[in-house]
C-alpha cells in the first residue's frame, strides 16, 4: 500500500538530486533551515502550549527530501496542497506520525532479525512475526479511524488519496475478518497468562486439527492442517486447582493424545504446532511487509511535512512572511519582500526584504559597495528556488520563478589548508565540473567568481564563462567586485536589454546603506578607500 504524499504516483525515491549538494548547502547556509526543521513546535499540547523538543529525525527527512528537486508545476502544486492540509489539520498530522512512529519503535523493540551472523531461530522470528503483524494490523486500524474523522475536511488530492487507499485497503470488514484469523495463531507469540481486568488472568487455550493418513510402519502421512483455533479462559490463579482439573479433562478427553511426561510426543508435537502456525503465518507475509512499508513511508513522508510546517512556524516567530511561490514560465522571476530565510534564524533578527521582477533577463548582474548586502540577496534568491521546487513554503511576500532542476553555485570559498594549487585553479575546476553537468533548465548562482586573482584577469575569466553560460541558455546571478567585467557587459548591452538586468546595492545621498537590491547600473568605483576609512575609524 503506497503513502502517495510526495508524488501523486509514486512513493519516495531518492534520485536525481542535485549535482553537488553539500556545496549548495554550505553556499547557501541551508543548516540553519536544517535546523529549525527539527524543532518539533508542531505537536503542542493545545493551542497555546508548544512541545518544543528538537528531533533529529525531521531535519533528517527535509535533508533528504530538499535535496531532490521537483520537475514541474503539478508535482509542485501536489505537494503544496497536502503542505496546506498538514497545516490545516496539524493535529491529524500529529496524530498520523504518532502512530507510524509508535509502530515503528515498538517493532524496533523487539529485535527482529538481530540474531549472529549465521545465526538463525524460526521460532524466534516466526513469534516476532506474529507479533509484528498483530502491532501493524492494530496500528491500520488507528490511521483508517484517525483519517476517518477528517476524511470529509480533507482537500488536498494526496491526503484524501491516502484515505481512499487505507480505506479500501484495510476496511473495517478486512480488519475484522484479519483479527479473526490472527486470533486463531496469537497464541504462538502470547504463551504466558496475561493479567486482565477484575484481577482476573487469561490464558491461551489452542485447539489444532490435523487430517492425515497412515503411512508404512504406522507412520502419520499426508498431514494436512483441518482446523486452528484458539480459545481464552480466565482463572483467577492461572495455575490454581481450576485450571489443573481443566486441564486434566483436555488429556482424558477423546481426540486427544495426552502429552504429559512424553518427552518424545511433547517434542513432535511442538514442531506440528511450529509448522502449522507458520504455514498460517506464511499466507500473512506479504501482508507483513506491505504494512512495514507503508508506515516506513508514512513516518518519513510526514516527517518532512512537519520539518517543513517547523520551518513555517520559525519564520512565523521572527515575523518573517512566508508564501506558497507560484511556478511560472522559464523566463519568469519575480519577488516581493524577499528575504534570507537562514539569516533569519541564525541571528534571531528581522531581515531587510528586496522587491523586483526580472522576467525575460537570464542574467542578472549584481554590483555594488561592501557590505551592501548582495551576497544576502543572492543567497535570498538560492534558498527560495530550493524550497519552492520541493513544494516548501518561501520568506517573500510573493515569489515566481520557473523550476531549475539543474541548479548549481559557485561561491569564493577560504583556501583549504591541504589544497596543493591556487584559489583560482579550485574555482576553474569547480566551474569545469559544473559545465560537466549542465543540462536543460539550469540556474547558476556566482558570487564573487573569480575575484581570486588580479582584476583585469579575472574580469576576462567571469566575462567569457559567463558569456558562453548565457549562449547556452543558463540562467545566471552573478555578484561581483570584478568592474571591468561589469562595466564591459553594461556597454555592450546597455541599460534596457531585455536580456540582462543590472542591479545594485542601494545607498542613500549620505552614504547609508538599505540593504535593498535595486535596477542599477555597475559602479565605477569599488569604493575601497571608503571601506579603508571604516577599517581604520
């Protein structure tokens, strides 16, 4: 039975990530995103009451799961309206994950397939099967009721998919019929008396029929299982007189053969009893696995979901507005009150938001003084296009971008203390294993490329890589200090190209800087005797 919450036709696969993504995620500081995923602000107590644990296992499934971008705008909308769902009804949500997670641990517990090397006991793994199935089945039973009482509030396709499958998949009929058959076999795995209500206890009272022939030598043949099933008395003293003369009446009774001190007739008779219960088991297998599976996926698939209503919920706390991005044409971009999310979280503290729309121009140069803000913005930019293509919500008022399968960056890094060559020559090579794998829809973030070596070279490396990028139809963002690069492009194209936009780092008439990214041609200055004054003030 499949979960369906991330893809509408399919469960997780972990493919087709993105090309070097340890890189994307120190360039654009995703662990601070990481991060807030796992603090589990979701589950509350009631409204007002936060349950604000860290789990790690959140941050593990929005990890994953950002790392595999979506492809087009229906996988994007999909996910999106079971985000709003879990929102809606975070509770359910709670509720749902609780009992995959419940489940889960509990089969962890009891250490199925844990024997040695080599080491196998069928009986063992045949009780933890019995008892794995019993915790699984139970376990349906409490996400068909749960999704049972929301089913008609349910709008999202995924969510109510979900109780489509569970429904008809284990409905009430199934589960009833399924308890019945297990009822017979429970026995295996529940050999000891259990303590029931009233001060009474239970006790397991088997009943196996076989049907068989006689063989050569008056040997037992063609033995065929006729009939199990399982009866539980109570006893106030499971091993009180009651109990004896019931049992006494068992082995005196006909159709019984009595067992009691036949060491040879107590052991065949433990392996029929091991063979017939598995041979009943054996039909459940399937079953077995398919229930592991669902929840296994149930568990991680929601788990992302919370990690990313954590996320939410974080920026919600910083006063930092939050948005479903709408998919647009390739060429589209546009925002409002951007902002980087990672700082956001990492200092506590607002963040200036940018406004700007970029439809049409694939490359976007962004120049400016230091300190200005424009690596901010560009890393703004990056962390919003890996949250809207895997169907997060983003930090902007509004955001439209086209879906960049291929997304790439290329951030100055501080030089290893192993590298055996220069800064430069890592950057090149770094820039050649991205060209390597460059495809359609590819977007490109620089900052500060190529700054690692004198100006004038370094202005004709970032003017002909991203000159021939552009050629190829990638789109680019690029910041840098390189201004005969800039200066080169802006007259060659001009202020009104339809194709490049220049933006720059906004400063007032007394120098004060906004922080704020605005249509702007390149400066001819890198104002570094400005930078020097403040070093030395």
């Amino acid at each position: 039975m499949n979960v369906n919450l991330l893809y509408s036709h399919k469960d997780w696969t972990h493919i087709r990530q993105y090309y070097d993504w340890r890189g994307i995620v120190k360039d654009l500081g995703l662990e601070a995103l990481f991060k807030a995923a796992a603090i589990d602000s979701v589950v509350r107590v009631n409204r007002s009451v936060y349950r604000e644990t860290e789990d790690e296992f959140f941050d593990q499934c929005v990890r994953r799961v950002m790392c595999v971008p979506l492809e087009n705008a229906e996988e994007v909308k999909y996910r999106q309206a079971v985000l709003k769902d879990c929102i809606r009804h975070e509770e359910l949500t709670a509720s749902l994950y609780s009992v995959a997670e419940k489940v889960l641990a509990d089969i962890e517990k009891l250490g199925r397939n844990k024997s040695p090397a080599g080491v196998r006991d069928n009986r063992s793994d045949l009780i933890s099967d019995i008892r794995m199935l019993r915790l699984l089945t139970d376990a349906m039973g409490e996400i068909r009721s749960l999704l049972l009482t929301r089913a008609d509030d349910l709008s999202s396709q995924g969510m109510y998919d979900l109780f489509e499958r569970v429904n008809e998949g284990y409905s009430e009929e199934q589960q009833e019929n399924l308890n019945k058959v297990m009822d017979s076999f429970i026995f295996y795995a529940n050999s000891y008396a259990a303590a029931a209500e009233r001060g009474m206890y239970e006790m397991n009272r088997p009943h196996i029929q076989f049907d068989c022939g006689i063989a050569d030598g008056l040997k037992l043949g063609d033995i065929r299982l006729e009939k199990m099933e399982n009866k539980v008395v109570s006893y106030s003293n499971p091993y009180g007189l009651a109990a004896q003369i019931k049992g006494r009446i068992n082995r005196i009774m006909p159709k019984y053969i009595a067992l009691y001190r036949n060491a040879a007739l107590q052991a065949d008779a433990e392996e029929m009893e091991f063979q017939a219960v598995n041979c009943v088991m054996s039909y459940f297998r399937d079953t077995l696995q398919s229930f592991m599976y669902f929840f296994e996926q149930l568990r991680f698939q929601l788990g992302f979901y919370i990690g990313a209503m954590n996320i939410r919920y974080q920026m919600k706390r910083y006063q930092t507005e939050n948005c479903y991005p709408e998919v647009g044409e390739q060429d589209s971009f546009a925002y409002e009150d951007l902002k980087e999310t990672a700082m956001v979280f990492k200092t506590g503290k607002q963040a200036v938001g940018n406004d700007g729309k970029l439809d049409g121009r694939m490359l976007a140069v962004i120049t400016g003084a230091n300190q200005g803000g424009k690596s901010t913005f560009l890393r703004s930019v990056g962390i919003a296009q890996v949250m809207m293509q895997c169907g997060m919500m983003v930090a902007a008022k509004k955001y439209r971008s086209g879906l960049y399968p291929n997304f790439f960056t290329h951030f100055t890094r501080r030089e290893d203390s192993a590298m055996n060559s220069g800064r430069l020559d890592e950057e090149l090579k770094r820039m050649d294993k991205i060209i390597d794998h460059l495809g359609k829809d590819s977007l490109i973030l620089l900052n500060e490329s190529f700054a690692t070596t004198t100006e004038k070279e370094g202005s004709a490396i970032a003017y002909d890589i991203i000159k021939a990028l552009k050629e190829e139809g990638v789109r680019i963002f690029t910041v840098t200090h390189l201004l005969s690069f800039a200066q080169k492009l802006y007259d060659e194209v001009g202020p009104d190209d339809k194709e490049t936009g220049f933006l720059g780092a906004e400063r007032l008439s007394d120098g004060k800087r906004t922080f704020k990214m605005i249509p702007h041609a390149p400066e001819k200055s890198s104002f570094g005797l400005e930078l020097f004054e403040e070093v030395l003030s």
